[in-house]
C-alpha cells in the first residue's frame, strides 16, 4: 500500500489562511492578505486532492455524493433532523465544502463585479486623477474585493455603486464611486477615497 500524505492539516491550514486573508482583505491589509488567499486557495485545494486520494487508497473508490446524498435525503423524509446528525458525524468534511463554497461565491463576485465595465471605468478614472494620484500615491494594484451593486436598463441606461480598495504607495484607501449609464457609456458621478 502506498504511503499517502495526510490530508487533513493542509485543508485546515488552507481554510483558516482564507478566513484571515479573507478579513484582512475587507480590512485593507494588502498586499498580505492578497497573498493569503492565493496561498489559502492552493493548500486547500491541494488538500482536497489528497483528501481524494487517500479515500480511493483506504476504500478503494472515490466518495460516491449522490448516493451519500440520496440516503440522506430518504432519512431526512422520516426524520427532518437527520441531517444534522450527519453534519456532526462528517464535521471536518461539512466545514471544508461550506469554505470551499463561500471561495466560490467570492471567486463569482471577484469575476462579476472586478471585470465589469463600471469597475474598469472606474480603474481608468482613479488612474487618470490628479487629486486620487496625489492622495494615493502611484496606484500599484486594486484589492481583489469588489462589492457593490451594477443595474442596467434594457434603454442602455443604468446605475452602479461600487466599493473596493486601492493599494497605492501612500498606503490602502478604501473607495467608493458611484456610475451612470447614458446612451450605453458609464460615466463617474463621484469617487470618495477614505
């Protein structure tokens, strides 16, 4: 029998590195935070593969989830609170899917809002403003985290706020900057740097 890694201090290393990058990314301490969660991402993941590894080594096939999930869904028919039991039973796993979801709801934010029109409009202005650049500093990066709300008409109208942070040589200010959408081009209203 091959001699497998253990798989359970990397996915615990991993998930609790994203917590704390994760929060320090919300708290504007880039650039470690960025790192962090690049780092989390890689040992959890890495975790994960051994994880299935190891499984296929010790029983011999990979986790079978539908058939996990079909049996627990006939329990949960007789017994509403069954699931429960299982997620106390499977505690390690249960814990690592829901971080393992939530780097996935963050990876669709990042995706939606960070490659945005509004957002790269907004990138374009920061950069182009003499009083941004001056209470910035040259703008090295953006902070991986960007929040806020885009809403568009079917009119090629719309509006967008976002909030999302710049890494500059000054230091890590948080901003704000609020879009409309005429005639199908977003233009600034304002940016507030804090």
């Amino acid at each position: 029998m091959e001699k497998t890694i253990n798989h359970r201090p990397f996915i615990l290393i991993g998930c609790l590195i994203w917590i704390v990058s994760f929060f320090g990314e919300a708290f504007r301490f880039q650039p470690y935070s960025t790192y962090g969660i690049i780092i989390s991402l890689l040992l959890t993941f890495f975790g994960i593969y051994r994880w299935f590894i190891f499984y296929k080594t010790t029983r011999g096939h990979y986790p079978k989830f539908f058939n996990t999930w079909k049996g627990l869904n006939k329990k949960m028919r007789k017994n509403p609170f069954a699931g429960f039991g299982f997620m106390i039973e499977h505690l390690f796993e249960t814990w690592t899917f829901t971080i393992v979801g939530w780097m996935g709801l963050v990876l669709i934010i990042v995706l939606t809002f960070g490659n945005s029109n509004p957002f790269s409009t907004t990138k374009k202005y920061c950069e182009n403003n003499q009083k941004i650049i001056e209470k910035t500093g040259e703008i090295k990066y953006y902070g991986l985290l960007v929040g806020g709300n885009i809403s568009t008409d079917w009119d090629a109208g719309g509006h967008a706020d976002l909030s999302f942070t710049i890494v500059g040589e000054k230091g890590n200010f948080s901003a704000k900057s609020e879009l409309i959408k005429s005639n199908g081009k977003w233009q600034i209203v304002e940016v507030k740097i804090e």
